[in-house]
C-alpha cells in the first residue's frame, strides 16, 4: 500500500500506448491462427478427407491442430515484425506502475 502512495499514477497516453501495444499481437495473431486453420481444413478436407472418409468436422479438427502448431512455431516472428514496423510502441510504464490496480 506504501508504494502504491509513492507511484505515479499512468498517464492516459501511457495507458493507449500500452492497450495498442498489447492488442495488436492478438489481432495479427488472430489473423493468422484463423487463415492457416480454415486453409488446412479446407485442404485435408478437400484431400484426406475425401480418401479416408473423414467427417468435414474431423478436417476442421486437424486444420486446428495445424494452427496451434503455426501459432507456437510463429507467434515470436509475428511480434518480432510488429516491433521492427514500429507498431509496437512501448509505454514507458515503470515497474511499479505495472503493480498498480486500474
């Protein structure tokens, strides 16, 4: 509670800064997850799918599992790009400004 007292307050600008800054690696991430889990569906529907039988809902699953795998390979290049873009920004909070309840 003492150092709660002695910590500056986020600004506004720092609290946009840091929601852009968090958002957008969802959103991308989002972008691609979704892409590469309708895309391999599609394809191991259009191909295995259609050799061993498999249900349409059983391609979606492996187009899942497709996509997690992209996600987890990918997700650090995805974020590395948005830094070197500069969509990135970096909030300039503090340590304790980080601790502190909104």
């Amino acid at each position: 509670a003492f150092a709660e007292a002695e910590t500056e307050r986020p600004t506004a600008e720092q609290l946009k800064r840091h929601f852009i800054a968090s958002a957008l690696p969802m959103v991308g991430f989002g972008f691609m997850d979704n892409t590469v889990m309708i895309q391999a569906g599609n394809a191991i529907d259009c191909t295995l799918g259609v050799s061993f039988g498999l249900s349409t809902l059983t391609a979606a699953a492996f187009g899942q599992v497709c996509s997690d795998s992209a996600g987890v390979l990918f997700g650090g290049t995805l974020e590395a790009m948005l830094r070197r873009a500069g969509l990135r920004p970096t909030a300039g909070l503090s340590l304790d400004q980080r601790k502190l309840p909104l």
